[in-house]
C-alpha cells in the first residue's frame, strides 16, 4: 500500500501529473531488487533473521511515518519522496531476503 500512496502523492501532489517523475519513483523502489540481489542474499545468510526482519520492518515504519508527517504538514517535496522511496526499495529488498528462510525455519 506503501508504494501505490508514494506513486500516487508524486502523481498528483508533487508534480503536475507527470508520468516521468513516477516513473523515477517506481524505478527507485523497484531497482534495488535487481541490483543488490547477491549482496542482500549474502546479508541473509549471514545476519540473523529475526533481527534482519525486525531492523527492516522497523525501517519501513520509521520511512513512513516521515512521509506521513511530511505530508500531514505540507513538507513534503519532490526529492524527499524519492529518498524515501529508495529507502523503502532498500528494506524491502533486504526483508525479502530474510523472510523466506525465517517462514520456513531454517538457519535459526
């Protein structure tokens, strides 16, 4: 739901409907997957799970939060929503990582 908000607040309260700023939000939310795939799979491994999950669950929170009360205020700016949807591209690639070795119990 995240995203879809930070999409649609670029979309129509940062920019004039431009499609190209979109775009660059989705791009950074969506491009740490595919970049930083083999380090965050090494991070899993290495890092305990629990509190990989905790630390990213916690990161996302505190980014929202920001982009809540920054919008909430009237704040809020362009670069501000990008940075914050890196930040959020970031966590998410990094929990999803983590998660399915923690579901299914292996590496405790």
């Amino acid at each position: 739901m995240q995203r879809v908000a930070q999409d649609w607040l670029v979309l129509t309260q940062l920019t004039a409907h431009n499609a190209t700023a979109v775009g660059v939000v989705m791009a950074l939310q969506y491009g740490p997957h595919l970049v930083l795939l083999p380090f965050t799979g090494y991070a899993a491994d290495l890092l305990d799970r629990r509190n990989l999950l905790l630390a990213t669950q916690l990161g996302m929170s505190v980014l929202a939060a920001v982009l809540g009360l920054l919008t909430i205020t009237g704040a809020i700016r362009l670069w501000g929503g990008l940075c914050d949807s890196a930040g959020a591209g970031l966590h998410h690639r990094l929990r999803r990582a983590g998660a399915p070795k923690f579901r299914l119990g292996a590496g405790r």
